[in-house]
C-alpha cells in the first residue's frame, strides 16, 4: 500500500548506531482498513480509499455507516485516498487491512499534516524579518514593525505578494524524505527522523 493513516504522539530522541544523538517523531499509525476501491471505468480515476480509527455509532451518519459496513468493518472516523496505485496495490480488496509492516527500516517517507495554528502574527513571527536588534530598512522606533511597503508615485500602490502580517499556520503541509528509524509492529508505531507538522495527537498521513 501507497501509505497510512495515523496519529502523532509527539517527539523524543535516539541513539544511533555510530552514539549520535538524532531527534525523531513518534507515529502511530494504523491498522488501516480499505473500505474502497476506485476504478477507471466505474469513477473516471484509480485510487484506494483507507480508514483508520474508530468512531462511535451514535456520533456517525447512516451513510457513512453503510459505506464502512461494504467492508466489513465499523464506523471509521477518517478517510484518505491515495490515487495512482500500483499493480499490486490495484488488487487490494474491500475490507483488507495494512499495518506498519509495509515499511522498512532505512526507508525514505513523507508526512503530510496540518500545521499548528497561529493565529493573526506579525511579520517578525511569520516571515522572520529583522526586528529587535536588526531594524528593517523603512521603519523608525518600532522595531518589530514591517516598514516601508510601497513604491513611489509610479506605480503608487502596493505589490501582490508582498509579505505582511496575517494568519499564520493552520495549513496543509508535507515534510519530505524523513527516515524511518524503528517499526514497532505490536504498537503500530513508526518512529521517523526530524519533526513533522501538526500538534501531538493531530492526523497524520504517511507516504512511501
């Protein structure tokens, strides 16, 4: 399978093999359970539907209930389509579940998230402008100001794109090539290098 769905748990480190202290992400992450298969012919695409976590029935629609119920399994509170499968993904069928054991030690993933939301921020904090210390070109006493933002009288308005104060995180982001340092099969977990977006305890998908 092209990849799952899972959970951060948060960050902590290990050794490695040479004593250097790497920090790392903990992730758990499925078992997922494929409640779909998308076809050419039939949806215009090709893709496999995956669901991980339970959800409980009083807080699920009927609908949704049904779906999960093609394949055989309970309510599931997330879904994720991973489009493009390969042959031997292709033949995966309703209700077939994939844990952590589809990836290797050493392999390279990507992890998409949501990163943490910030807020309304200034430039300082969302583009990492000079402020305090290093005064930005434009500005007088207020050093974590953005300054100057316009031309002069041509063209006489303000450049698209320019970068201003506003909301910041909150956003659909991937980290790439992370390596994948422990699989723990009886814990779902995988524990990747570096960090990846999100919160502790916020979704997580994880490609190959």
């Amino acid at each position: 399978m092209e990849g799952l769905i899972g959970k951060k748990l948060g960050m902590t480190s290990i050794f490695d093999a040479s004593g250097k202290k790497v920090a790392c992400t903990v992730i758990e992450a499925g078992p997922c359970v494929v409640t779909q298969v998308k076809t050419e012919s039939r949806d215009g695409y090709k893709a496999i539907q995956m669901a991980w976590g339970d959800k409980k029935a009083k807080h699920t629609t009927a609908a949704i209930t049904g779906h999960c119920a093609k394949a055989n399994t309970g309510a599931k509170a997330h879904f994720v389509e991973f489009r493009n499968p390969d042959e031997a993904e292709a033949s995966a069928k309703l209700g077939d579940s994939y844990d952590v054991s589809i990836f290797e030690l050493g392999q390279y993933v990507d992890v998409i998230g949501k990163s943490k939301g910030k807020g309304f921020q200034g430039v300082v904090k969302r583009h990492g402008f000079g402020g305090v210390g290093q005064a930005t070109h434009g500005q007088h006493n207020r050093l974590r100001a953005p300054g100057s933002i316009g031309a002069c009288s041509f063209p006489a308005r303000v450049f698209k794109g320019i970068r201003m104060a506003g909301r910041t995180g909150g956003d659909r982001v991937m980290a790439v090539n992370l390596e994948v340092l422990q699989i723990v099969p009886e814990k779902n977990l995988l524990v990747v290098k570096g960090s990846i977006p999100g919160h502790n305890g916020s979704i997580v998908v994880v490609e190959r």
